[in-house]
C-alpha cells in the first residue's frame, strides 16, 4: 500500500447517458483528475481528443485490467470482472498501477 493518490478531483456518472458521453468532445483532461464510470466493463474514445488511462476495478477495488495511453477512437474490449472504469488523463498510471493493486476513495 503506497498511498499514493491518482485523481484528487473525481466525477462519478451512474446513469447511462452520462456513461455514454463521458468526456466527448473536451478539449483536455486536467492532470489530477478522474471520471469513474459505474457499472462499467468497457470503454470507448469516441470523440475524444486526448488519451486516456483506463482502470478497470471489481467490486473489491481491485484492478483487472488496464489500459494505458488508449487514443481516440478506439473501444476497449469487455472486461466480464470489472465492475467500474476510472479514466484518467494519458500517463497517469505509468508505473503506478498495476493488476492487482487496490485502489479506494480516501476521504
């Protein structure tokens, strides 16, 4: 446990439409920010103009699957264990996470 924090500006979206929107059509990500999609098992870029790191979690918090740097226009495949995505801005996980790790809110 490092508790290194990942995002300190965090969005949550639960409903479908707010999921399927995401960050469409934003011109950047800020550098300590995360969308957390919820539930979630795959991920698209659609419309986007920046990467994104993808961290898949299950119900546990545990990361399953990762996707780092994924460009737009492209669609992540279905992750089946994962039971939410955070998206955070291209490089952030570089060397900071891995499947396996646990990752949790901190008040």
């Amino acid at each position: 446990m490092t508790g290194e924090v990942l995002a300190e500006q965090v969005m949550v979206s639960e409903n479908f439409l707010s999921r399927l929107i995401g960050l469409m059509g934003r011109k950047t990500m800020a550098d300590g920010s995360a969308l957390v999609l919820r539930p979630c098992r795959s991920v698209h870029t659609f419309f986007m103009r920046f990467n994104i790191d993808s961290v898949f979690l299950d119900r546990r918090g545990m990361v399953v699957y990762l996707i780092k740097d994924m460009p737009p226009f492209r669609i992540s495949p279905v992750v089946r264990k994962a039971s939410l995505v955070v998206e955070l801005p291209g490089g952030t996980v570089r060397n900071r996470v891995r499947p396996g790790d646990i990752l949790k809110k901190v008040e």
